[in-house]
C-alpha cells in the first residue's frame, strides 16, 4: 500500500513546492493540494524522519489524511505512539481557534522525538502527518522560528535576519563586522548593531532615521555596481544581500567584490527572489554557484518571514 508525504508551505507557493519536489524526489506523484498543504503519493513507505523533499516546505512528514473534528484526530493518533502535537493553522494569517485541536503534549519538539502535526483550517477537516524531530525539521509548530521583533523595526529584513541565524545557528556575534548589500530601510542592520555587530549597509536608498543614529552602523550610499574595494571596512565577517535583481544577477555582481572580502569573511546570508517559478529548477546550480565564491557549506530554507524568496546560509564550513 502506498504512503503519501505532505508538505506545509506559505499560501501561494504551492507551485514552487510541487516543482521542487518534482525535480529533487522525481518518484513521488503530487496528490492533493490547498493553500498552504501540498500532498504526494509515494511508490513506498514513507518514513516520519523522511528527508523534506524541498526548502520550501516549513514542515515535511508522513501524511495520516483528513479528520473531522478533533475527536476524530485524537482517535487517530492514538495509537501512533506519538510524543508531541504541534497543532497550527494551515495559513498563519487564519485566526482558526487552535486549543481543540491540541489533542496532546504541545510544545518545542526535542530531537528524536515523534510530532503529530495537526494541520487546521477555518471551515475544512484538520489535516494530520507525523515526522521526527531532527536537525531537518524546526523544532516549532508548523516550522515557526519564534524572534523578539522590536516595534520600531523599519522592515521585515529584521525578522528574516534573526530566523536566518537561529534556523541555521549562526555565530554571529559582538564585535563582528558585517556589510549587508541591499540595505535600505534598514531593518537587518538594526538587527546586527542590536547585536553589538559593526554593520555597514549598501543602498542608494535612505536608512531609517532611528537606524542611521544606531552606534556601529554605517552607510555606503551607492548601488552594488558601483560599490569599490577600498569604500569596504577592512575586515568583513558576515556579508548579507536582500536586492531586487535576480539571483543570478546578484551573484555576479557579489563575485566583483568577493576577492576583498574572501580573506576574512566567515559566512553570508542571501535572500533569493523568486521572480519567476522557473527559477526553482535552478536553485542547485545557483547554490553551487554561492559555494563557489570561497563558502562551500549552503543550506536552503524558506523563512516564515520569507515571502517570493528564499533564504541560502553560506559558510566556510
């Protein structure tokens, strides 16, 4: 009897998911799909610690189906020998009452452990999967990656740096000195100097008022290709690049500044826009492409904070 995976996604980048997952797991068939749920139908078993088949999905596992309410749920994990629930809506903007579908131990998930996740909906059946907690799944329901955003911050830039470096355990630290390309308003710099971390932005655009007065931050008011070696400090640790070109443009143009940076750049964080869904199928070689400028060690994820984009985590190692 066939097994089925399911993958939680935002609203909207169904297709991103069902194109990834048809070029990575080329044997698993798409099966059902809703805003923010996408389903395939495997040859085999599917495993709760299977390997998510793309850096789309915020959560990846075993699909169990529908319930009806949350008796029918109860009923069906009881036997599955499960260790937590991570009951979520299926879109994060539904206000959906969650409290009757947590039909047992919520909570951060420790590794090794087995997750029920309730998947729910405003007026449809829950959906129910089952994965392994481990170092592919986020640790929070619905692959949420809680950060303190303070109110001030001028833009989301803030919550995807810090999801960044909590996903993917970055060291960045105080003392640090990081550029960000594409910097303006400025809310990945406020992030960094909150940090106690010497930031420098790359932006024609104006920062913010209350992110320019923030000790440690720096603005080089000019575009990417025009920007030259000598304007950059002399030590650069994390490089950052949030600009509205196509990856591939991005990456060339970040390849110009590369050899004053390599020396002492220690990791880089890129937010890839998704301009155009065809640009899914390039995501391997435009990885390899990011590891071969001196960071070998690249991991994918799409944020929570993430909208038509991707976030790619390069490091020395």
């Amino acid at each position: 009897m066939a097994d089925f995976a399911f993958a939680t996604c935002l609203p909207g980048l169904e297709p991103a998911v069902k194109r990834d997952v048809g070029r990575a797991r080329p044997e698993l068939r798409f099966a059902f799909s809703r805003p923010g749920l996408v389903t395939f139908k495997a040859p085999g078993s599917i495993a709760p610690d299977d390997e998510p088949g793309t850096p789309f999905a915020w959560v990846w596992g075993r699909s169990l189906g529908p319930a009806r309410d949350p008796d029918a749920a109860a009923h069906q994990l009881a036997y599955s020998g499960i260790d937590r629930v991570h009951a979520f809506a299926r879109d994060p903007g539904d206000a959906v009452a969650l409290t009757p579908w947590q039909v047992g131990p919520g909570g951060a998930a420790q590794p090794g452990e087995l997750v029920a996740d309730v998947i729910v909906a405003t007026g449809e059946p829950a959906w129910l999967g089952v994965h392994r907690a481990d170092a592919h799944h986020v640790a929070h329901p619905g692959g949420a990656i809680p950060v303190d955003v303070p109110a001030e911050a001028p833009s989301r830039a803030y919550a995807k740096l810090e999801e960044a470096i909590a996903w993917a355990g970055l060291p960045i630290a105080r003392g640090d000195v990081a550029v960000e390309i594409g910097a303006a308003p400025g809310g990945a710099l406020m992030a960094l100097a909150r940090r106690g971390v010497e930031a420098w932005g790359v932006d024609t655009g104006e920062l913010a008022p209350e992110v320019a007065a923030l000790p440690g931050v720096h603005h080089l008011k000019t575009k990417i290709g025009a920007l030259r070696w000598e304007d950059l400090p002399e030590r650069v640790d994390w490089l950052l690049v949030d600009v509205n070109l196509a990856p591939q443009i991005a990456v060339h143009e970040v390849a110009r500044v590369m050899p004053r940076l390599r020396e002492t750049l220690r990791g880089a964080v890129w937010t890839l826009k998704l301009n155009d869904w065809a640009f899914v199928d390039e995501l391997p070689r435009l990885a390899a492409r990011i590891g071969e400028l001196g960071l070998p060690a690249v991991r994918l994820r799409h944020l929570p904070s993430n909208r038509r984009e991707i976030c790619a985590v390069a490091q020395r190692a």
